[in-house]
C-alpha cells in the first residue's frame, strides 16, 4: 500500500491522475513517499522530467523521469516549507525551514547553510527568485518579515515587515510589481517588493480569505485567486475581482484552497 499522499501526475490536462510515489534504490527494498505530505512542488524549467518536492517532515526528494522514481537529496530530514530554482542556472537550490535557508549549487546533492534566523519564533515559510535578476532572493516569514539578498543568498537583510505569515512571494518578469500572501489576505508592491499595499478582495457576498494566488505571466494585472468565496479573477491588479463558475452546486460559495495557470495556454 502507497497511501494516498505524495505526488500525482496527470498525462491527460489533469483529466486522470495517477500516484508517483516510489523511492529508487533502497537497498532493494520498496520504498515510496506515498505516505508524506508535500509542501512544495519546484520544476526544472529546462527539463520538465525534473521535480523537487519538499516534504513536511522527510525532507526534499528529486525525480528526474517525470515522477518514476524520487530520489532523496543532501537534505534527508524536516519539514521544509520554501523551495526555489535558479532560472538560469538550474543547479541552484534555495530551501528554508525553521529559521534557516538552505543553498545547493549542485542540483541538491549536497547544501550550505546561508542564513540562520537568532530571532525568536521566526520560521521561513517562502522563497522567490526574482526571474529579473537573479542574484536577488527574497524570502518570507512568518512573522511578516521579508528578508533580501543580492548575491545568491550569500548576505541577507530585512527588505521590509507585512502583516501575516509570508505565504508566497510572485515577482514578475520584465516588471517591478510583486504580489504577496500575508495571512489570509493579499498585498501588492510596485518597487519590487521595498514597499507593499493590501488588496481587498471583495464580493457582495463578502470580504474572501486568500487560500492560493497564482498570476499569468506575461500580465501583472491579472490574478486568479482560491479563496472561501471560490475561484476570482482579477483583470486590474485586484482592484475588482469576478467571481468564476465551478462545475460544483452548492448554496454557499466552495471554498477552493490552490490554483494554477497554465503558462502556455491563456485558456
């Protein structure tokens, strides 16, 4: 029995999923992750057969067939929340947990310690590099603080302090404007994370509470939002949000905890 946890892959536009699980060369005994909770999913965008997932307590695995087989990298232990690649240089890793982040230069064999937190009750909880430059790192905490480095997480500094827990930092391309989780609502900056401003996200029926964020790329404008008053969309930067129609009958809205864009296809 694999459980039902781990990774699940979809061939078919997520029509069909099947559960990719299985730990390779384990002293020829069978091994999966089925059983883990994954935090985060990161792939190499060079080579989409390659997925690094974070786990909640077992530390960070690595596929290179598409999810055939996980291999377990330099970190083998705890629970990691925030996980990052290079663009441009895919052999970079940044993870964080607890009060530390983590570097890997080689693809994740093997990790440095490049911060350490010696304030109390600090956890990282997200790390982003900025797709403009990227010696630059941003990472959030829980506590709201957002911590900056400028060269490959060598140095760090505190960039600037939210309100909430710094759930995920979306930077965009070719653009000073960044988005933010804190708590449960949604920030927005337009100097690249120095100075940040919260977003109402607000229907007749109500004030939503922000369970995921994912933006399109090529647009900072427009938003695609899970909250506890369903699935919104934003076409100006989370000024005004529409609500969009699930295949679900319910006589509240359903509450939607993740979405994602597809980066190719606007559809």
């Amino acid at each position: 029995a694999t459980h039902d946890g781990g990774v699940f892959r979809s061939d078919d536009s997520g029509a069909t999923w099947n559960q990719k699980v299985f730990v390779a060369n384990v002293k020829n005994k069978a091994q999966t992750i089925g059983g883990l909770s994954i935090n985060t999913l990161v792939m190499d965008p060079n080579d989409h057969a390659t997925v690094y997932a974070a786990t909640a307590g077992n530390g960070i695995y690595k596929t290179t067939d598409a999810g055939e087989h996980w291999n377990v990298t330099g970190i083998n232990r705890g629970g990691w929340s925030g996980l990052a690649i290079d663009p441009t240089s895919t052999a970079l890793l940044y993870a964080g947990s607890g009060g530390s982040i983590l570097k890997s230069t080689d693809s994740g064999k093997t990790w440095s310690t490049v911060y350490v937190e010696t304030r109390p009750d600090q956890a990282v909880q997200s790390i982003t590099v900025d797709p403009n430059d990227a010696t630059r790192i941003l990472a959030g905490m829980n506590t709201g603080v957002i911590l900056e480095s400028r060269d490959y997480g060598n140095t760090w500094k505190i960039l600037s302090v939210i309100t909430g827990n710094v759930r995920s930092i979306i930077v965009f391309p070719g653009s000073s404007t960044a988005y933010a989780q804190a708590g449960t609502g949604l920030v927005r900056s337009t100097d690249s994370g120095t100075t940040w401003a919260p977003i109402a996200v607000t229907l007749p029926e109500g004030t939503a509470t922000i369970n995921g964020l994912s933006t399109f790329p090529d647009s900072p404008d427009e938003l695609m939002a899970g909250t506890s008053l369903g699935f919104l969309r934003s076409h100006d930067g989370g000024t005004t949000w529409q609500s969009i129609r699930t295949l679900t009958s319910s006589p509240s809205p359903l509450s939607v905890d993740r979405v994602a864009v597809n980066p190719v296809e606007r559809t």
